[in-house]
C-alpha cells in the first residue's frame, strides 16, 4: 500500500512538473514577442499614431499573459529592458510600467498591476489607465488604476500600518520638455482587494498629504532611494540654481544636500538636510533609476 502511494505521488509529481514546463514554454515564446514591441516602442519617438498603436499591441499582449494562470510566478525578465516590473517585499504585488513620448515631447504612460489577495484566494488584475493630463494639484487625491497619474514605478518600500500593509512606490514621470518629476506615492488595497492611490500619511512640517512630487530641471538628476540601513528614503535636496528669486521648477535642481522621509507612528515624516554618503555607481551594468 505504501508503495502505491509513492507511486502515486511521483506520478502527480510527474504530471505537475510537465505541466509547469508547458507554462514556462508558452510565457517565454509570448515573452519573445512582447520584447519586440517593448524595444520597438522605446525607439520610437515623435510619431503619435505609430506609438498608440504600438502602446496598445503591447498592453493587449501583456494584458492577455497576465491574464493567464501561473502568471505571477513567471518573472518576464526579458522584458524588464523597456518595462519596468517592481515587486514587493511581501511578494504580493508586482507593478508594471512602460511610456511613450508624443509629438509634444508629452509623456504617457501604461501599466498593470497583479495582486496576490489572499482573503479571496485570487491573484487580482488591473490595467492602469493614464489620466495625468487631465489633472492638478495632485498632492490630495485619491486615484484608482481607470483614473491614474501615469508614472513610471522603480522602487516599491513595504510598511505595516494599524490598518494594514501599505506599498509606498518611488515613481519617475518624463514629464516634458522642460521639467521631470519624481514621487512617493502611498498604494493601499481596500477589504474588496481594489487598489487605491494615495493616502493622508505623507507629512512634511505640518502639512499631510497623500503623496509627494517633486519637479525639477530636465537635465537634472534627483536621486529618491530606500536606503535600508539608515531605514529611511533618502532623496537629493531641490533648490534653485543661482541667486534667482523664482518658484518655477525648472530652475530647480539638486544642491549636493539631502533629506528624507522616516517612517513613524503610520506617518511617512520630511526629515530636512541628514547626513548621508551616496553609494558609489555600480559597475556591473545594473539597470540605472530614471532622472
């Protein structure tokens, strides 16, 4: 009897690992396909019609692959060469993004999120739709993934709050032909599992908000990292070049100072000019983080 059941079981073992290598088979051959387009759309710039259609061949192909079972585990890393995928520390959500530069020299952006909700015994997916140029004032907002500030995310820090994990995303957004910005951005998934952006846990001096953008000048490179040994995000400090008396961002740029966001009491805090030693570039071709 015992001999059946190890029979049994290498058979079911058998059949599990057939079954997995036919998975990894069809996600790289959709992979292959998908790296095509990603790199087809990164080159091209300047021509609307050819990048929308582009931008939707690839979201309708991705879509399709995320859609499919075994997909969260499946890392898509060839494609990280012009889609960014970040995931979490918890492993639970994973985020992807990818932009286009228009006629105007304006950016946008499309993306996906997974979502492994536990409670309802499901990996969630949701598609991200740009709606950045319809927007300001931005620091108050609650957006959902069909109304989104579109962004590029590379860096997600995972916090524990009394209500539950929230997923702070370091994001860059092109912007335009002058400026760039970059953000923290608080994610949080409601008791339905829905994704909701910004939350009223961002607080610099006494004024909260449910995020953080900082705009610059576009030939100027802002640094906004989690540094896991002072435990905090770190981020150059803004200012303006020279002796100008201005508030336009594009004469801001970083003054060799930093600051940082601590996170205490389910608050990220603004802690002004600590004293930081910034990490010697990599030298082993690692991806670099956007301006």
């Amino acid at each position: 009897m015992r001999r059946l059941g190890v029979i049994v079981f290498l058979l079911a073992s058998a059949v599990a690992a057939r079954a997995s290598a036919v998975a990894d088979s069809t996600f790289f051959r959709l992979e292959a396909q998908m790296v095509d387009v990603a790199a087809e759309l990164a080159a091209t710039r300047y021509k609307d019609a050819l990048q929308d259609s582009l931008e939707a061949k690839l979201g309708a192909m991705l879509g399709s692959a995320l859609k499919m079972e075994k997909s969260f585990e499946y890392p898509f890393d060839s494609l990280k060469s012009n889609v960014s995928i970040v995931t979490s520390n918890d492993g639970r959500l994973r985020i992807f993004t990818w932009f286009s530069v228009g006629d105007a020299g304006n950016y946008h952006y499309s993306g996906f999120i997974q979502y492994n909700d536990k409670s309802a015994h499901q990996v969630r997916l949701f598609e991200l739709n740009d709606c950045s140029d319809k927007m300001e004032n931005i620091d108050n907002l609650t957006l959902t993934p069909q109304n989104w500030f579109g962004m590029m995310y590379y860096g997600i820090v995972d916090v524990k709050c009394r209500d539950g994990v929230v997923y702070t995303l370091l994001g860059w957004d092109g912007c335009g032909l002058y400026t760039t910005k970059k953000a923290i951005e608080p994610l949080t998934f409601n008791d339905k599992g829905q994704p909701r952006f910004g939350k009223m846990m961002v607080k610099v001096g006494r004024k909260k908000s449910k995020r953080l953008v900082f705009e610059y000048n576009k030939r100027a490179t802002m640094m906004i990292q989690y540094d896991s040994q002072l435990d905090m995000i770190v981020m150059d400090h803004l200012s303006v070049l020279g002796e100008q008396d201005t508030d336009n961002p594009m004469f801001f740029s970083p003054d060799m100072s930093y600051d940082g966001m601590k996170f205490e009491d389910d608050m990220w805090i603004y802690v002004p000019k600590i004293e930081y030693k910034r990490p010697k570039p990599k030298k082993n071709g690692a991806a670099k983080s956007k301006n």
